[in-house]
C-alpha cells in the first residue's frame, strides 16, 4: 500500500514540475507587462548595442509589433522542449528520492545491507528480512543487531 502511494506522489509531482516548466516558457509573450518588456529590451540593448534592433528602440519607435519579432526572432523552438525534459529530469530525481526513502531505515551502519541479511538468516532460522527481526524463545520478536 505504501508503495502505491509513493508511486502515485511521484507520478503526480513529476506531471506538476514538467507542466509547471513548460507553460510559463510559452505564456512569455503574454505574461509581460509593459514595463517588464522595457526592461527586457533594455537589458538585451544594454548587452549589444549595436544590434540592429536596439538602434531602432533607442530612437524610440518601437510598438507591440516591434517587440513581438524582437521577441519571436530571438526565442528559440526548442525553449518549451527543454523546460520540459528538465522539468521531468527533476521531477524524476524527487520522485526517486521519495520512493527511496523507506530503504535508508534498512541501512546498518558498517555493512551493506545484503551481508546483514545474510548474517540474520545464518543465526536465526525464524528471522523476517521484511521486519528485520527474529522470533525469541518468549515469543516476542527482537529486532537483528548482527
């Protein structure tokens, strides 16, 4: 049962990161206000001024127009393709991280955890690898220190 759910948690925030990466990438164009677009245009112009463009936008002729092929001419294709393969490249690290929580509580210092089995196994014959622990002549089960 619980790694059902971890299952479905994994699944359910890989599909929010890689959505969440790629709609915001194609929304650009109508996200940005009127000041923000001035400020990409600046910061762009700043870094090359002798672009073409930035000729005409200091000279202060630009309108929407201008800055949609400003915008258009330098986004590349593949912008939302990479969001979203990094998106789910993300989402697939966290999502193994939380699957894989429940192994570290198996971890026993010193050794791996297959030597440790195996050394349970050897010394008690009603030992549960599933537990980790092993029957005692009381009746109460006992966790496997070995």
């Amino acid at each position: 049962m619980r790694a059902a759910r971890n299952g479905i948690v994994t699944a359910v925030l890989t599909a929010t990161i890689a959505v969440a990466s790629i709609v915001p990438a194609q929304a650009q164009n109508v996200t940005l206000s009127f000041g923000q677009r001035q400020q990409v245009i600046q910061t762009y112009c700043d870094r090359y001024p002798n672009d073409y463009d930035c000729r005409g936008y200091y000279g202060g002729n630009w309108r929407q127009r201008d800055y949609d092929r400003f915008y258009n001419n330098r986004r590349s294709d593949l912008d939302p393709l990479a969001a979203g393969i990094f998106g789910a490249a993300f989402g697939a690290i966290i999502g193994g991280a939380i699957a894989n929580g429940n192994r570290n509580n198996d971890r026993v210092v010193g050794r791996s955890y297959d030597s440790h089995v195996d050394a349970c196994y050897a010394r008690y014959r009603s030992y549960d690898e599933r537990t980790d622990t092993f029957m005692g002549y009381d009746g109460v089960r006992y966790r496997c220190n070995l």
